[in-house]
C-alpha cells in the first residue's frame, strides 16, 4: 500500500531522488483536528519515505500541503510528526538529519543519509533505519516489541552466541543446534505438570503466576480467535527468542481458568497454531538452518464446572527456546529501488543489521582498513587499502591538493590541455570562481565516465569545484548552444557524483552537488525554464563545505574513484574494495580520450589485469558500446574464465580469438601479451584490422598489456618489434607480492635483463627495474629446496600444507604449480596420496571456471596473471629451452605469490 502512495519523482530538477508522498496535512493545530485514521495513515507514508532515503543515500520528500494558509514558520510541521522523526532517527534533534522548506503549497524535506557512526547520545547505532522490526521478546511478565537499538544489540548477542558455539574446539564442546537447544530446555517442574494434566476446573487457580516464561491471555468470545491470530506470532517468537515458555489462553491475569467457549472454532485454533510456525520468518546464525525450525507444541484442555459439566476449553502452547532469530512479520525497513520504495524482508534486513567487515585477520598484515561499515551510511561497502601503499589520506593530497588561500587546478597535465584546446575556458571558469577563496578544481573531460554513466559527445568537459563556503558545483561545458537534454545530462552526472560520495565514498554529512550548465560559445539560453539555479532550490547555506567537513569530502571522492571490488572478495565470502594506486588511476584518467592504441608495460604484480578490467568498464561508457562489442583476448583459459566472471565484455583465449568471426568487435583489449603465440596467425594483424575498421565511424581502442620478464616461450610472440610500440605506458609500483619474494624477483629481473636470452627490449626494461619498487609491508615468507625427487616433493608439500590449514589458512589460499602439464599429470596421484595420509582433506583441482575454490594443482603457464597467498612451485631438473627461459619461469612462479611462496627443485 505504502508502495503506491509513494513515487520516485521521475521529472525533477533536484540533483538527487525526490519522493513524493501526496497530499500531507501540516502543523499542530490543523493535525489535531484530523480524524485518527487519516493522521495515523499520513504519518506512516512520511515515515517510510523519510525510512527510505535515510537507508538509499538522502534525499527529498515532496509533499503536497493539505491543509490552507499554512505557514511553516508560523505553525511548525506538527508535534506528533515531530515524534515520529525522532523516534524514526534515534536521535534527539531530529534536525541533525531533516531540513524543512516551503515552497508554495508543498512542503520539501531534505534528508541526509543515515549513518551508523556512534553519537555521544547513543553506545550502540543500527546499520539501518527501521520503523519497527518484526522483533518480540519475553521481558520479566510483559511482552516487549523490540526497537532498532534493541533489536540490534539482541541480534549481535545472537550471533556472538552462534560463533562461540560454532568455533573450532575439542570434539566435546562442538554441539549441534539441536542439542543445545534440548540444553536450554525449559525449565519450570510447576507448569510442566500442569501442562501434562487432561482437564482443568472454572475458577480454579493455577500453581503458578506470569513470569519470564509463562504468559495468560484471556479474551471474549466474540473477539477471541481474531486476536489470537494477532498474538500469536508475536508470543511464540518472543518466547522462543528468549528462553522459551508457555502461554495459556483461557486463564485471567490472576492466574484463574476461565475458559473459551468455541466448539466449532477448536479444530481452526489447532490448524492455526500447527501452521504459524511456517509463515514466520527464521534467520539464521547455524550451519543447519534447512532443518532447523522452532518446536512448539499445544494441548487444548477441557473446562468443567465444580458440577462436572462441560463449560469451555483453555489452550496451552509451549514453545522451546530458538538459538537463531524467529520474527512474527517483516521489518518496516524500506529501501529506494527504482521508481518506488520496497521494505525489506526480515532475512535481508537482519543480514544487514549484522553485517561487519570482512574477517581479513589471515591478512591483516596486508591490508588497512580505510572505510568501516561501522561508520558509513547504510549501503556503503569496507574499503581497505595495502599496506605500504599510500592511504586514502595520502592518495587524497596527492590528487586534489588543497593549498592555503588559492584554488588549485588538477589533475595539473590535463587541465593544462584543456586551457590550451580552449582558449576560452579560462575566461569562462575565470568569473565563475571570483568569489571563491580556497579549494580545488578538478578537470575531467567526461566526470559522466568518472562515475559509472555513458558519455555525451556534445560535451567538451566536466569541472567539479570543491571549495569553502559553497556546496560542490559540477560545471558541464558545452560545445556550442545548451539545451534541455544537455541541463538534463548535468543533473544525472551530479545525481550520481552524490550518490557515489555518499554510498562508495562514506561521506555522512549534508550534501548536493550543484549542476551548472556553460557553453564556450557566445550563445545566451538564460530564461528557458530549464536554465535554473539550482542552488536556489535548496535551503540556505544546505551542504556548504567548511574547514571541518572540507577533508571528509575529499576522502569520499577519493574513495569513490580509485575503488574497485577486491579479488579477494570471494575468497573471504564478503565483498570488500580496494583502491588503485595513483599511477593506475593516471593511467586510466589521463590515456582514455588521448589514446586510442597503447602498449602497457607492466612489471610482475603491478595490476596489469586490475587496470585491464577498468579500462574495459570506461570503453563501454566512452563508447556507449556493449558488452560483445568490447572483446578481452589471453592466452590461457583460467585467466579467460576470471574475465567471463566479470561480464563486462566479450572474452577469448589468443587460439579461439583467431578461429573466430568478431565483425562486430570495436574495442579489443589484449593481456599477458608476451606469452602470446604466432602458430595460429598473426593475432596483432587481425587485432589491429578489425579496430582500425574503416567500417567504424572511428578507431576503436587497442590496448596491449605484457610483460617481457614473464615471457615462457622462446617462439615468436606476434607482437611488433618493441621499437614500434608507441605509444607507451608503464606500471612499476609492485602490489601483489611481499616484500622477500619481491627481493627475489627483482634479483631474477635483474639477471635476465643483465644476460639477455631471449629477444626482449634491454635498455626499456633496465628503465623499468631502476623505478620499480614493492608496495607490500609485509615481509612474507620464502623456501628454496634443492636436489627433491617426486615423492619428496610431494612429501614436502603435503606437510607444508598441512601446517597452513593448522595456522588458519584455506586450501582455497593454495596453488601447486608445476612447469607443464605433463608434470602436472606426473603429480596429481602422488600429491593425493600424501595429502590423505597427513589428514589434511585437501582435494586438488585445476584452475576452473574462474574461482579458485579448492587447492589448485595447474601449471604455471595456466595460471599466468593469476595469484594466490600460498605458492608452491615446482621446477623439474631438466626441460625444454632451459637455458634460454628459466629464470623467466621462476620470476612467474614467484610473482604469482602474494605471502608464502616454496620454490622446489
């Protein structure tokens, strides 16, 4: 119901989403005078739109005032309105988080998002806002309905509870749910007697009286099964919650039998009662949730009169304690989602309410925690970053420097091109900024790519203003006249910026981002009912950026563009994000427009295929490209099958590239290119026709990633001479690898380039070893064994893996990689063989499907431009072209290692 009265405003003007909750009445004196149904009814559609832009980010409620000659200022919103919000907030001014305006005869709210980041007045905030929760538990003798702050700490007991339960310990103390429920067996020798008794007298009085476990209701016969359907949800939920109870139906307050009279209804009470069970909603904290229900059971005693007649029935239900969370109906919890709002399911607003961030404690060396969902808004995701590479705080000031008393261009190359391509900028953005004194400017030929939206080639470029004393204005500056599409372009670009500020970014305070639309021309659209001022429509002073809230905003937005989903997300069983380091954000910023042909050199573990996939996501934006026209070709099938997972563009190993037919390819990105083949065709040739097509309005973009250093082959690769690969960009900051195997790969690096074997570029590689350097903090772990035969080997592994699943680690965080396939194949039953006899369960698979869910025993070509945190590789006396590619062959073994790495001869 609520859906249908309230709308996402699909017409607005407002730079963010606008709900619309129709006709409101307003202030104390008219609501008072409203019939109660009317009030009651008006107040919970404003409640749950305000609910739904608290939990989507902010925004705007519209409302049309009902009520004539109201007057805002003069007669307030209303004192029971003002309750509702306070409530709703948790907080005791409401207007912490609420702005009101009149505007002719609406009524506007400005909300900002919620945020679960702890106040002075409240220990403990929900992830979420919520009307109410769905939540009931036994308190003393009352039946208490929980509130967010309630049902959030109850929820965190609950699953602090499960995890002691479910933690590794001695076989004594790991106990199924059942049984710990049998354990917590209610205990009460009194009512259990009662409860096993066959009849019961009128009048009489009961052993026992209402307490934590046993509750009495009693109703007349007229209203009696119409509220025993209500209660009954809420009482077998909130005993089970707690420590499980009885509730008799037919006994007074004062613990006397009275009885219903409702022979015929007898049969529909116990269908009643028996179905209830499966029409509440569990949520679960165990491992066996598909058996796992509440236990109840009712008995329906006869009444008789001292005489001996029959004169009524009363009815028990005893309900077993539930170590999850049984709730009697949904949360009132609602969400934005498309054109309406949506409430959310108990299930999904109690994975919510717990959701933490990800237990990263095997890498805690590796990684620091940059954004917390303890302190973010509702939708924000954890953002960590490496240790060792630069925070968010440092990647922020290297970015968007903010210098005392002066407005700072950035990035300082790009707008340096942009005043060059257009004289006219300077002047333009000259008298916009006269009256600013401090802040930052910060040029991007298209902020609609910077933040997930398709470009507008009317455009010449997008400037976002971040400074004191002003909201954050996008300019949008057209190429010639300014329309209503192109207003309506710079509003969604704006729309989005603050939706990617606040639900990536983690920015919590007031905000809107201001479009203003500019044309280089001489051309004057003021006047037309688009051209508004937008900044007008808010309240004044609304999202004004001052020394405090000035740093905070530029962390969102660093945040908001330099994050990517980690790999690592599915290892751990919960999405995180990590961040690009300046020189890949550069390289995907500053290349894009300029370069449509690139030939990227990266050294191993500087996030070539981290960078590959981001380019590929702002092609298709640039572009306004699908997915099949976007092609990502490799040489082997696991790294093909990761980008498959991806579903971002077409992918394709080199050998199925060349087979196939690809007319209606535009954009061809090309990875691990130094490992690539010439035995099919010439791949750069049929690469370079069909995005050279004169068939295409223009060039589409051909990027070539490789790495000479991990070349293992000495066939030709196809790729041109190394003197004809222009132009050229380099990654030399190491990101994958610790610190000691980092040591060991640069020493590698350095001899293949000192004593060349193969047909690489020296003196551009010898460029690339003097800058590079290890990012990692961590100083990870390395083993090099010697003169080992198979069964030495796999003796060597099995132990050593055994050892890791002993210290917390995964068989998911194990990869075995051997030079061939042929050695693979030698391995697998001996490696088996010694893994059932240390016990260590650890089943080996091939790298399949994308995601590594087992240990992985592959070779090494298979698993190029993969990774794992536990390598070990296995390097036979003797193969084919040893001389000329060994070296190569351990630098992609040892690369592929992020912590631990065993190299085995």
């Amino acid at each position: 119901q609520q859906q249908q009265k309230v709308s996402v405003n699909l017409a607005t003007k407002y730079p963010e989403v606008v709900l619309c909750v129709g006709k409101i009445c307003f202030g104390e004196k008219a609501r008072k005078k409203m019939p109660k149904n009317s009030k009651q009814d008006q107040k919970y559609t404003l409640a749950c739109a305000v609910c739904a832009l608290l939990n989507s980010g902010g925004g705007v409620v519209k409302a049309e005032i009902e009520n004539e000659n109201y007057n805002l200022e003069r007669d307030k919103i209303g004192l029971d309105l003002e309750e509702t919000f306070r409530s709703l907030l948790l907080f005791p001014d409401w207007r912490e988080y609420l702005d009101f305006e009149q505007r002719d005869n609406y009524l506007l709210i400005f909300i900002k998002t919620w945020s679960s980041e702890s106040t002075t007045s409240t220990s403990a905030k929900p992830r979420i806002c919520s009307l109410s929760t769905g939540l009931y538990a036994k308190c003393g003798t009352s039946l208490s309905h929980m509130n967010s702050t309630e049902a959030f700490l109850f929820l965190k007991a609950k699953q602090d509870g499960a995890r002691r339960e479910l933690s590794p310990g001695p076989p004594t103390k790991i106990r199924n749910t059942r049984a710990i429920e049998g354990d917590m067996d209610i205990i009460n020798n009194t009512v259990a007697e009662w409860f096993n008794r066959d009849q019961l007298q009128h009048g009489e009085t009961l052993a026992f009286t209402e307490s934590g476990d046993v509750e009495f209701k009693h109703y007349s016969t007229e209203k009696f099964f119409t509220r025993v359907k209500e209660i009954l949800p809420q009482y077998i939920t909130g005993f089970a919650n707690t420590g499980g109870g009885y509730l008799w139906i037919g006994v007074d307050d004062d613990s006397r039998v009275q009885g219903f009279s409702s022979d015929e209804d007898l049969e529909k009470l116990s269908f009643l009662i028996e179905s209830i069970g499966n029409k509440l909603t569990l949520f679960h904290f165990c491992r066996n949730e598909s058996d796992h229900k509440i236990r109840y059971e009712h008995k329906i005693f006869k009444v008789y009169r001292q005489a001996g007649d029959h004169c009524g029935y009363v009815c028990a239900v005893k309900i077993q304690p539930f170590t999850c969370v049984a709730f009697s109906e949904d949360p009132d919890s609602w969400l934005v989602e498309g054109s309406t709002i949506s409430k959310l399911k108990a299930d999904k607003w109690a994975e919510w309410m717990t959701a933490a961030d990800p237990d990263l404690s095997k890498f805690s060396e590796t990684f620091r925690l940059e954004l917390s969902l303890t302190e973010g808004p509702p939708l924000v995701k954890p953002v960590y970053s490496l240790r060792g590479l630069e925070n968010v705080d440092d990647l922020c000031k290297q970015l968007f420097p903010v210098g005392s008393r002066s407005i700072t261009y950035t990035p300082e190359k790009l707008s340096e091109d942009l005043l060059q391509e257009h004289p006219r900028l300077a002047l333009l953005m000259g008298n916009q900024l006269k009256q600013v004194s401090e802040g930052v400017l910060i040029f991007s030929r298209s902020w609609a790519v910077e933040v997930g939206l398709l470009e507008n080639q009317d455009i010449i470029c997008d400037l976002l203003l971040i400074a004191k004393d002003r909201p954050p204005i996008l300019y949008t500056i057209c190429k010639d006249y300014m329309s209503k599409d192109l207003f309506e372009y710079s509003r969604r670009i704006a729309w989005r910026l603050k939706e990617k500020l606040v639900n990536t970014g983690g920015y919590i305070h007031k905000l809107c981002v201001i479009p203003k639309l500019l044309t280089l021309s001489d051309t004057i659209n003021s006047g037309r009912e688009w051209d508004l001022n937008i900044q007008e429509m808010y309240p004044q002073n609304y999202g004004l950026i001052n020394g405090d809230n000035l740093s905070a905003l530029l962390h969102a937005l660093t945040v908001a563009l330099l994050t990517f989903k980690s790999f690592l997300s599915d290892r751990v069983g919960s999405e995180f994000l990590n961040l690009l380091t300046v020189k890949q954000y550069q390289l995907l910023s500053e290349n894009l427009h300029k370069t449509k042909k690139l030939f990227v050199y990266g050294l191993p573990g500087t996030g070539k295929t981290v960078v590959a996939l981001k380019i590929i996501e702002k092609i298709r934006l640039i572009q306004q490209c699908t997915k099949e026209e976007v092609l990502y070709v490799c040489e082997n099938q696991p790294l093909r099958d990761f980008m498959q997972q991806k579903d971002i563009c077409q992918a394709m190993t080199r050998v199925a590239f060349m087979r196939a037919q690809l007319n209606h390819v535009k954009h061809i990105i090309i990875d691990e290119a130094q490992n690539f083949r010439n035995e099919n065709g010439d791949w750069y040739d049929k690469a370079l026709r069909l995005t050279s097509s004169p068939d295409l309005p223009e060039p589409g973009f051909f990027w070539i990633f490789l790495d000479y250093l991990q070349q293992s082959h000495c066939f030709s690769t196809g790729l041109p001479k190394a003197t004809w690969h222009d132009p050229v960009e380099s990654l030399t900051k190491v990101v994958r690898n610790a610190n000691s195997i980092y040591s060991y790969l640069k020493a590698k690096m350095e001899m293949i380039v000192k004593n060349p074997t193969l047909d690489i570029p020296i003196q551009r590689l010898k460029n690339l070893l003097c800058r590079t350097t290890c990012a990692h903090a961590v100083q990870g772990y390395i083993e090099i064994k010697q003169n080992l035969d198979r069964n030495g080997i796999a003796k060597h592994v099995a132990k050593h893996c055994c050892m890791y699943l002993k210290k917390g680690h995964s068989e998911k965080d194990i990869a075995i990689l051997c030079y061939s396939d042929e050695e693979v194949k030698a391995y697998w039953e001996i490696l088996a063989t010694e893994m059932k006899k240390s016990k260590s369960n650890i089943s080996l698979r091939k790298m399949e499907g994308g995601l590594q869910k087992h240990a992985i025993l592959d070779s090494v070509r298979r698993f190029s431009g993969l990774e794992s945190s536990i390598v070990f590789g296995i390097i036979p006396r003797f193969f084919p072209f040893e001389r000329e590619i060994l070296r190569n062959i351990l630098v992609c073994v040892a690369s592929r290692a992020n912590v631990n790495l065993h190299l085995l001869f």
